[in-house]
C-alpha cells in the first residue's frame, strides 16, 4: 500500500500503548474491511508529528478483496489525517522494510520574520535569515558511508550507527529553505538532528565546516539543537523495479510549484542494493546488519514514513 498522512496529532508510525499512532489507526481501519485482524509493516517509522507523502506499507490480506474494496473501505473508516493511495499485490518476497533500497525525505523550513499561520504544521519557522548556500555546502560532507553518531538520538535503538547517505542538497525556493535527503536508512532523529545543525551554519553562528567537525567527533552531546518534527516529510521509498509498486509525484504538494514528478537519482554504487535484489554472492553491508532478512509475501500499501 501507499499511505499518506498528516502526523500533527501522532505519536509517530509506531504502535503504542499510551498514545495514537498512525500504525493502529491504519491496522484497525483494514480489519474492519476485512472482518479479521489486519497486521501491517512499513518501509520506515516515522516520529511524533512527522508527515508522510509516500509511506509504503505490506499486509498479509487473511481474506481476500478487491483492490478498490481495499482503498476505499480502508479510507472510510480512517480518520480525515490518513489516507490509503493504492493498494498492489506483491510477490511473497517482497518486504516493505527489507527490501527498501533507500528513503527519502524532505525537510521544510519557511524562512520569513512572521511566524506562519496556514503552513504551521506543515513547515518549521524560522524568523533568522538562512545563507541556504553555506547549509548546502557544509551538508556535503555528510554524503557517503558514514558513522552518524553525533547525529542520532540517545534513545536510538538501532545496534549500529553507520548509515549511508546518497545526496543531501539544500535549496532556496522565495520563502522556503529545502533539505533533501536520501539514504538506506536513517538512525532516530538523524535528520532532525542534521537539519538543527544545518541551521546553526544557514544563521551564520557555525562554520561551513561545522557539520564534518561533528560527524568526526561522534558525540552527540557536542552538537546542535534537533528541528522540530513538524517539518519533516517522508516522500518515497524505492525498491527492484521488479516489484513494478506505482510512481507517484514527491511531496509535500508545499513543493508541487517545482514540478518535479518522482524526481528519482541514480542510486551510488553499493553492494546493498545487490543483497537486498537477491542477487547471489553479495554481504550484507556493515550499515545494514542490524537488519534481519527474514521475508513473507504480502500485499504492499503506500503511507507515509518515520525519520
């Protein structure tokens, strides 16, 4: 499935006892569709109040339905800041996490001295004029294999904390200061994190070597203030072509005057993503063994994602 959702009133993608989570609404609109218990699994969690253009999600279906019953039961009985955008059947080898070859996200911050009123919880404010030049240019250091450990939260619970980053590119559109970001995977508030350092450059209080002088001292202690979640979007997922999961323009629609449609780049050269196609004689990469590869076959919904 693809999902797209509003995370304002969430505690992130994440199921959990004492809080809303877009997980439980999604899993309790689907059973009532088909009369029986519905688990999902998505291609990344996203955090408390981070959106998603693109989320993709599989399900093993325990009845069977028509892909229009699915859609639109599913969005009948979701609340207003959910929504189901299509719904594939997949092979039994595909897995929305698993079989990710990398996410992608955007962070977007309006730069202007009035605080916002219909973008609020779609963007973070920023009142201090941004050198959007000098954030690209220190963002550059981070791109590559990399240890991001001054860059994930304490409670990150991933065993390891090297991730690669493909590209990273900030860019000025009148008001708004884009962060474009795509990588295999992402630690906890890794890009919020990125993003609070990023500002510290775009205001001129830190150097444009400042974002490689943190990755190198790995202690996130010693570095900036995280960005709010409300200007984070999860706006794709990519896998094998082979799974043939339906292309759809990036988010947020904020940005649809830059008339990009899915705005794909060629992904670096990597033994993951050969691992992660099947292909025989191929490891494991160091940033991807905290990840099992224990596989099941599914039916893949489109949502948003957790960074």
């Amino acid at each position: 499935m693809g999902v797209e959702y509003d995370g304002s009133g969430y505690c992130g993608w994440q199921r959990l006892k004492h809080a809303p989570s877009v997980q439980a609404a999604l899993e309790t609109a689907l059973s009532q569709v088909s009369g029986d218990t519905v688990k999902v699994h998505c291609s990344g969690r996203t955090d408390s109040g981070v959106h998603a253009t693109r989320q993709i999600v599989h399900l093993d279906p325990p009845v069977k339905r028509s892909e229009k019953a699915w859609v639109f039961g599913a969005n009948t009985n979701l609340p207003r800041d959910i929504a189901v955008r299509w719904i594939r059947e997949v092979p039994d080898d595909f897995h929305a996490r698993f079989k990710a070859l990398a996410r992608r996200y955007r962070y977007v911050i309006l730069n202007q001295p009035g605080r916002p009123v219909l973008e609020r919880a779609n963007a973070t404010w920023c009142r201090e004029p941004l050198d959007d030049k000098a954030m690209h240019a220190a963002a550059q250091a981070l791109i590559g294999e990399q240890d991001f450990s001054s860059f994930r939260a304490a409670g990150c619970q991933s065993k390891t904390p090297w991730r690669h980053l493909h590209f990273i590119e900030v860019h000025r559109h009148g008001p708004l200061v884009v962060v474009d970001v795509q990588a295999n995977a992402f630690l906890h508030h890794m890009i919020r994190n990125i993003v609070g350092a990023l500002v510290a450059v775009g205001r001129g209080e830190q150097g444009v070597g400042y974002l490689a002088e943190l990755l190198a001292l790995k202690d996130r202690k010693l570095a900036s203030a995280t960005a709010p979640g409300c200007g984070l979007h999860f706006v794709d997922c990519v896998y094998d072509s082979r799974f043939d999961l339906p292309r759809e323009p990036l988010g947020p629609n904020l940005l649809a005057f830059l008339g990009e449609w899915t705005g794909e780049r060629e992904l670096p050269d990597n033994p993951r993503f050969a691992y992660r196609r099947g292909q025989p004689g191929c490891d494991l990469p160091r940033c991807d063994q905290s990840q099992g590869e224990a596989l099941t076959g599914k039916l893949a919904l489109s949502r948003e994602p957790l960074a």
